[in-house]
C-alpha cells in the first residue's frame, strides 16, 4: 500500500539502494567519470559541511557500520595523490601541456609514491581498526541483536501513565522520561502540571508524540541524561529500553539518574517482572533486564528509600520508587 | 498588546528566505484563529544592506498588526569579506568580536529594541536565532520567550555569543528533529529547556494550480524539466546544481533546469538553464507542478518548504543526501530520493526523468506525508503545546 509510510519508506529505500548499485556500475566502467566525481565530491567536501551529513543518535549497528565504510570509501578515493596535470585541447597548448606534465611528474613522482604508499598504509589501518571495533560493538550489542528477533517492548498504557503520574505528582520541577516510546508517560505528567520531556532510541518510537506536540527527543538514555547537570531533575522515569539492556549499562544509567535528581527528586522504574518471559523471548533475551525486586534492591544498596508498589490493569504489575538519601 | 509577538529581521509577502517565510506562515495562521498578533521587525526588504524600503510605522497586513522600525546604520557592503577570517574558527572568537559580528550583522535598531523591551503581555516569539533582533532582544524581555532559531551547521551557530541566547529562551520550536538534534548538541544546557519539533504549515495554494499554463508562460514547450525554488546562493548548492546538471544533460541530451527566485550569486549562462527570476505564486505552484521534480542541492536546511510544497503539487522531490533535515523527510515520507555525489545525482535524475511509475509513486508517499504532519491544524496543535508549557 502506497498510502501506508512504512511501505513507502520500503519502497524508497529499495529505489535508493538500487542508484547506489548503478552508480557503483557506472564509476567501474568508466575510469574517466572517476576522476570527474573525484573533483566535484573534492567540491562537495568544501560546501558540504560534515555536521550535516550526521544521521541521529538512533541509527542501528547496520547504519552506523554502513556510515563508516562510506567514510572509509571516501578517505580512500580522496587519500590518492596524483601528480597528472590536465592537458589542453588545442594541439600548441597540449604539446606545451603534455611537456610541462612529463616534467611535473618526473620531478614529483618519487615524492608522490611516497605519500601514496603512507595514505595506502593508514587507510589499511583504519580499515583493520574499523574490523576490531566492529568486532567489539558486535559483542557488546549481542543482546541487541538478539532481541531483534522478539517483538518490542509494549508502549506505556494509560493506567501505568497515569500511575507513574501520580507517583510524580509533588514533584515542581522538570521530569525525563527515559524510553518514552509515543509519550503516554509524558502526556500523563504534563497533564498533571508536571513539566516533562521524554527521550527514546527510536525515531519511529517517537514520531506519534513528535506530531502531537510532545516534548520528545531521539537520544541514547545514558548519553541524555549525560548532558543534564547535577541535581536539575525533580524525577526521572525508567522504562521500556531498560528491560532489553544488560547490568553494566544499567548500573550506569541508574548512576546517571541519581546524580541528575534533587535530593527530594525520585527515580520511578516501571518494567514488567521477567518471570512473565517465557517461550523464544526467555531464551533470546536472557541476560537482559532486571526484575522489580532486583531494581528495588539496587536502589537500596545506593542509599534511596525505596518503595515497592503493585499496580493492577496494566503490563507493568510493580512499580519501584526510589528518593535518594 | 498581543497574544504573542513575533520579531524577525525582515517581515512581508514579498520577503524570500526561509524563517522569514515561517514567521508570516505562522503569523497569519494564528491570526485566522482568533489570536492576537503581532510583528516587531525592521523596514528592510534585503538582508544585503538592511536598507529601508517598507514605509516606517504600523500597519495591518493579513489580520496582523506589523510595526516597523528603521535601522540605525546599514550592514557594510565589507561585511561578508571582514568575518571571514572570525568564521574560520568561531568557536575561538572572543566574546567581544563575536558581539560586534552580531551588531555588524544587523539588522541593528534601538528602536526595535525599546518596542521589545515593552511587550508586557503574551509570549516574544524570535526567528532566526542569527540576527541582531534575537540575539540583543532576548536580553531585553519581559515575558516568557520562544526561539524558532531555524538553526543550520554552519560556522556562526559556533560564536560563543549563542549560547547566551539558546539558554535563556523559554521554549525552542525546532523545525526539524534534526534540528533539534544540532541545537542539543551544540547548547547542551537546553537539554531541559521545554522545546517541540514543530515543523511550520504547509498546505495548498487557495487558487487551482495550473501547470499547462506555466508551462506556456516560460516557453518550456514538451521538454521534461527539473526545477529549482529559492535564493540562487552559492552557499544554497545552486551553482553545483546547474554543474552536475550541465553534466548529465550533455549525456542524455535532454531535459531542462528551471530555476525560480532572486539571483544573489550570478550563475554562468548554459543551454540546459532557463533563469526566471522571481516569479508570482500562481506561476511558481504552475512551473512546480509541470516539473518532473524539485531539485534541492542544499546541503544547509533546517526544514525546506518548498520540498513539502512540491509533494502538495504532486511533485517528486530530489535532495542533497548531506542535508539531514531534507533527507530526512525523504526518508521518512517516501517521497523523494537524494545523493551523495555527482554519480547518484545523475543516475537518480535519469531515473526520475524516465520512469513516470517511480515519479508518481513518491509524489504520492510525499503528499500523504505533508498532509498528515504538516496540516496547520497540526502545527497548532504541537505550537500550542509548547506555549501552554512556557505560558
């Protein structure tokens, strides 16, 4: 269906790597067109600036991969020196030219392969870095990868939205909503007077809030919450994300949260209780998330007052409650 | 007094640029609603020398009430030559050449200011975040403020005389999410400032669009064409354009480029360009509609209106692949292709100019794309959000 985006987005993305394809074809047939792109792309690097080029924080292994190589691919066409001068087209100036070209290049050959050979060298490098940092992405999203095989974490409904909102309610200054998904958190603390943002790994998560009006930002959680300064946050909120992430980067993001809130801030942590996975999502997420009683517990063991409470109605059956001591 | 106060450097139908364009958009929509507004903005027409060209004074335009203040000297004709050298490393610029880079910009105006300085009710709405307006009014406000800073990665968005600006506003309406994503990235500390991706209005022209006849209007005859909307600036990738243009047609022999809007930057004349100047908005809707596509090669955009009013007209849209906010709405709507380099430019060209299946199949993903995000009641409703949150 036309009509339907993600259809739409299949489509256009199939068109584009189809052009990608071609021009691939083209620029292995034809050595000239080569040397032509090499200059207009050299142009391009001038009016181009590279902030522009960056896709956001939410790009998958896949997109962050494919972004290298085009950057690998670009350092490799631009590292090549050539000491060949352009020749005229009348027959004088192309003999002169050509005379002046002889000479440019015995003179500067010997310097020219030098350069080469060490642009040949670091771009092998960087290549071979590339494969080991690859490598190392590849064990640290292993969890990542795997839970692309499981359906995603269900969005907030509205009676967790609103638990949440009442577990917030005295709080007077801003909240952050980490893994807001389409906002049904933040909509719910926003119509309780609450100021709210909320921040999530995907775009599509988002773009439902996004258009209606919702504070909502594409960022990784810990990168987020990185940038906000000590104690500014009356409350911050762990959902979803946190359910498919392993302990170190959730002993980190708890980290983050702490320093972020105010003393009398809280930390609410609302995730569904792992003994509810079972079947192919047990096995392929095992490792991931922690239950309410192990948050619970880790709250206890930094300082915060922690209360445990049940909610009926809604996916998430516990909420943990943290203020820091 | 107002529900809300626009300031911006330039106001009025016939102003081109971009946020100028969003402010009026937005103005006179809100306006229609039932709100009060008005402008605060300088007498220039032209940001080249800010010279007074609209009568001083205040006048009713669309429903809003626009108040006009002369400049208190002219942007030197210099000006671009004298900062090159504080824009080649602007993150270094003392605070004290940085101050005096925005007062050199402009539009500068005492008189602007006092009338910023006196707004006691509503909300100060600023567009661009670049100007002298923004910059020196948000020191002077009074009520809460919003910044639509139509932000770009360009070198003065890294002066140090920004910051000041980004982290005192109240809101930030971006036009795009990457927008958004620069501003986080540069002025860290807005990272709680409340803010939504609010995008800017877009929908059909009131008159029936009519593109038989601007084809006659220009003399393109049969030929397929490709359009061009917009300042004809070299920063604005025009002149890369008409070369990688003048290149593929030499190739398939055929087809057209048209380019619509102001000439800043001369442009060498060729066989395949037809220059029109700008043009009125029936002919500019005729000539968008009768193109087998819009060609975009900006790569510093921070939402490109013409690109969504091209899928309004049923056309595909092409853009540069360096522009993330252009890209972006190609990628999420369907409805455009975009390249990286000479090679995808013509091959995606060739495409687009041969395959009216592939043409028809993304002006109607990008139509349905504009009209669900970017209906005004849309845009209202993200706008509204945000005022009642800094209100």
């Amino acid at each position: 269906m036309l009509n339907d985006a993600t259809g739409a987005r299949e489509y256009v993305n199939r068109i584009q790597a189809e052009i990608t394809e071609e021009a691939h074809q083209r620029r292995e047939s034809n050595p000239t067109l080569a040397i032509q792109e090499r200059e207009i792309n050299q142009a391009w690097t001038r009016s181009a600036p590279s902030a522009a080029a960056v896709r956001g924080d939410g790009a998958s292994p896949a997109e962050v991969k494919a972004h290298s190589e085009h950057l690998l691919g670009c350092i490799d066409d631009l590292s090549l020196l050539s000491v060949d001068a352009p020749v005229g087209k009348r027959k004088g100036v192309r003999q002169l030219k050509g005379t002046v070209r002889a000479l440019t290049r015995w003179y500067l050959r010997y310097l020219a392969d030098q350069v080469n050979a060490f642009n040949h060298f670091l771009v092998g490098f960087l290549r071979s870095a590339e494969q080991r940092i690859a490598r190392l992405e590849g064990d640290a999203h292993a969890a990542e990868i795997m839970g692309e095989f499981v359906d995603p974490v269900l969005d907030a409904d509205h009676v967790l939205g609103q638990a949440v909102a009442d577990q917030l309610s005295q709080c007077d200054g801003p909240v952050a909503v980490v893994s807001c998904g389409s906002g049904r958190i933040v909509s719910a603390l926003v119509q309780a007077g609450i100021t709210a943002h909320g921040v999530d790994d995907s775009v599509d998560a988002i773009n439902d809030g996004v258009n209606e009006g919702l504070d909502l930002r594409v960022a990784a959680p810990s990168e987020h919450l990185s940038r906000i300064a000590d104690g500014s946050l009356s409350g911050v909120v762990l959902t979803r994300f946190v359910e498919r992430r392993g302990p170190v980067e959730l002993s980190t993001l708890i980290d983050e949260a702490l320093r972020c809130v105010t003393p009398s801030g809280r930390i609410v942590v609302a995730v569904a209780d792992l003994s509810a996975r079972s079947g192919p999502e047990a096995e392929l997420l095992r490792g991931t998330g922690l239950s309410p009683q192990t948050w619970a517990h880790l709250l206890r063991k930094r300082g915060c007052v922690v209360e445990v409470s049940a909610l009926t109605g809604s996916r998430v059956t516990t909420l943990v409650t943290a203020q820091p001591q | 007094m107002s529900d809300i106060t626009f300031v911006a450097p330039r106001y009025g139908a016939d102003v081109v640029g971009g946020a100028e364009l969003g402010a009026r958009s937005l103005a006179t929509r809100l306006s229609a609603d039932g709100m009060d507004v008005s402008v605060l903005t300088s007498r220039a027409r032209s940001f080249d020398t800010w010279a007074d060209d609209y009568p001083e004074g205040t006048t009713i335009e669309e429903g809003v009430s626009v108040s006009r203040f002369s400049v208190d000297y002219l942007r030197s004709p210099n000006f671009a030559a004298s900062c090159d050298r504080l824009l080649r490393h602007p993150e270094k610029a003392s605070m004290q050449d940085a101050w005096q880079w925005i007062d050199e910009q402009g539009p500068t105006s005492n008189d602007l200011l006092e009338a910023v300085a006196e707004v006691d009710r509503g909300v100060l709405s600023f567009t661009p975040y670049m100007y002298h307006p923004a910059v020196r009014g948000v020191t002077v406000a009074r009520v809460p403020t919003v910044l639509h800073a139509a932000a770009h990665p360009e070198p003065p968005l890294r002066l140090p005389v920004f910051d000041d600006l980004f982290n005192s506003v109240s809101g930030i309406a971006h036009y795009s999410r990457l927008e958004q994503r620069l501003v986080l990235d540069r002025f860290p500390s807005t990272v709680l400032t409340p803010q939504v991706v609010m995008g800017l209005p877009v929908e059909a022209p009131d008159f029936e669009i009519d593109p038989v006849r601007a084809r006659q209007t220009f003399g393109l005859g049969d030929e397929p064409f490709v359009v061009f909307l917009g300042r004809v600036l070299r920063s604005k990738g025009t002149h890369e354009l008409v070369d990688f243009f003048n290149a593929t047609r030499e190739r398939r022999g055929n087809g057209k480029l048209v380019i619509v809007g102001p000439v800043v930057d001369e442009i060498p004349k060729s066989k395949g360009v037809v220059c029109v100047g700008s043009v009125s908005d029936e002919h500019k809707f005729g000539l968008v509609a009768a193109a087998d596509a819009l060609i975009n090669p900006s790569p510093l955009e921070s939402f490109s209106l013409v690109v969504l009013e091209a899928w309004l007209a049923g056309t595909p849209v092409l853009v540069n692949g360096w522009c993330g906010p252009t890209r972006d709405h190609c990628e999420q709507s369907g409805g455009g292709l975009w390249y990286s380099n000479f090679v995808e430019f013509e091959v995606s060209l060739n495409r687009l100019l041969d395959d009216v299946d592939l043409r028809d199949r993304l002006a109607q993903a990008g139509h349905a794309y504009v009209t669900e995000s970017f209906s005004w009641p849309a845009v209202r409703r993200r706008y509204q959000r945000l005022l009642s949150q800094i209100s």
